[in-house]
C-alpha cells in the first residue's frame, strides 16, 4: 500500500511538525491559489505597499476580499483538518505552522498553543496603527454604505488580519515557525507548492536540524529533489495515514 510507509515514518517520528499550505483547506471549498482557474486570480490580492497608497486602493482591496469570502463562506474543516486536530490529542505534535488564512485548523479544534498562523487570519481585521480589533461585518457594512474602506478611529488604515504580499511577518510567528521547525524530527509539508517564503524555508530549516522530511502533495513543488520521502497524494488521505501510523504507537 502506498501509505504504509508513510504509517511507518509516522509510528517512529517522536516529535512531529506539519506546514500546510492551501492544498489542504481545497476539500473543504476553499480554493488554492495556484491551481488553474483560481478565483484569487481574478480578485487578486492586493500588495501591502499598494493597500498603503491610497483609500481607493484599500476600498478594492476590501472588494476583492469580501468577493473571495462570499466564495468559501460554508467553508468547514475537512478530514485533513480534524486529522491534525486528533494528532495533537496524541502528544507528539510539535506545532502545525500554516500559510493558510482561512481559520480551519482553529476550527477544526487545534489548541491556540499548537497552531502558527504564518500569514494571519483572514476571519477578522485590525488597525495597523493601534492594533484595535474590527468584525469583517463592520467593515463591510461600511464599504457597502459609502463606497470606501473604514478607516479607525485613532485614524490607522484598517486591514484584513492577514499578512499581504510585501508585508513582514510578525517576529514572534516567525520565531514560534522556526522553532518548531527545528524541534522536531518528523517534518511533514502538505499541501503546499513550497514556492512561498519564508515558509518555503521551513523543510530544509527541518533537515539540518535533522528532521526526516516528507511532502504530501498533489502536484510537484521545488522542493521534491530534497524530500526524503515523497507522496503525490490528497492531503485528506496523506494526513489520515500519518494519524493512524501515531494511533497505532500512542499509548
Ligand atoms: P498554492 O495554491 O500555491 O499551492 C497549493 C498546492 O496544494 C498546489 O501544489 C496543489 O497542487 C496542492 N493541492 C491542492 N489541493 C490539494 C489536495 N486536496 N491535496 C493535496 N494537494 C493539494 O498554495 P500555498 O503554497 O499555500 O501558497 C498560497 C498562499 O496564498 C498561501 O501562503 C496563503 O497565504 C494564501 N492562500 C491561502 C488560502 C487558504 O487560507 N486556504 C487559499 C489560497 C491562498
């Protein structure tokens, strides 16, 4: 069987950290970015330093946003999500550092403490002066009222909790990622093209602190010549068979 190795990678791992990317939230209806066809190509993301120029830009950037979250708004965990979740009931989760933004892995139940959310959380925003939190609803009332992005009240542009294009990662996600990258000896990258920095950093980060590197992935990424074991797979499927390789050890 094609995942019985991976079971077997998983039953010796003793420390394991997963990245996932936007492969694993497509099951659920959440579409990737870089598939043929993808919605966030025609809304496409605005660029932070583009989002700074000017309100006629931040008010599209907020269209383009809701247009994106109209498309996925039933979006529910899938079982690559629960499979993650139910791993961390079994003590040998390190942490799941993700490039995604839509929120499921925290639904899906992860723990706050296990969960690194590289590039923010799309389900609400803040003042990038002040740091006060805003519902999207709010934001949204206010876009559709007048045409225009709310501003805060401290006069700070307000913005998707996400980080955008050209925007820096917070230090302490970065470093939360890093260590957990390094920590543990199980490194497994899913549903990601790995084309993404600085999480595309992260296997080989894994490796030299001699991490055992597997990637689940439908497609191939660049970094596949460096994997040490690779499954062409669905991330459901993949991540399913990592569970019951731990299942069958845990005790
Ligand atoms: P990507 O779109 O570049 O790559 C996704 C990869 O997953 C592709 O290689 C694709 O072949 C593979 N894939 C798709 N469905 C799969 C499945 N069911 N099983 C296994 N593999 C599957 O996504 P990325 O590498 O995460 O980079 C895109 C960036 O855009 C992210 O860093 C993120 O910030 C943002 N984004 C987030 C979401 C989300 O939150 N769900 C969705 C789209 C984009």
């Amino acid at each position: 069987m094609v995942f019985d190795h991976l079971a077997e990678l998983a039953r010796s791992a003793r420390r394991i950290t997963v990245l996932t990317g936007a492969g694993v939230s497509t099951e659920s209806g959440v579409p990737d970015f870089r598939s043929p066809g993808s919605p966030w190509l025609v809304h496409k993301p605005i660029g932070y330093a583009e989002f700074l120029s000017g309100a006629e830009v931040r008010a599209e950037a907020w269209r383009r946003k809701f247009a994106m979250d109209d498309i996925y708004r039933d979006a529910r965990p899938n079982r690559a999500h629960a499979a993650l979740a139910r791993l961390d009931g079994l003590g040998r989760l390190v942490a799941v550092v993700t490039q995604n933004i839509d929120g499921l892995h925290a639904a899906a139940g992860l723990a706050p403490s296990r969960l690194v959310e590289l590039h923010g959380n799309g389900t609400y925003a803040h003042c990038l002066t002040c740091g006060q939190h805003f519902e999207l609803a709010t934001v949204r009332r206010h876009l559709e009222a007048t045409g225009c992005a709310l501003d805060c009240a401290c006069g700070g542009f307000i913005k998707s909790a996400t980080v955008a294009f050209g925007q820096t990662l917070p230090t302490a996600t970065l470093q939360r990622a890093v260590a957990a990258a390094k920590g543990c000896d199980l490194f497994v990258a899913v549903g990601s093209s790995l084309v993404v920095r600085p999480a595309a950093t992260l296997p080989q980060i894994a490796q030299a602190h001699g991490a055992v590197l597997v990637i689940l992935n439908r497609e191939a990424t660049p970094l596949d010549p460096a994997a040490d074991h690779l499954f062409r797979c669905d991330a459901g499927d993949g991540l399913l068979a990592l569970l019951d390789g731990v299942a069958a050890t845990a005790g």
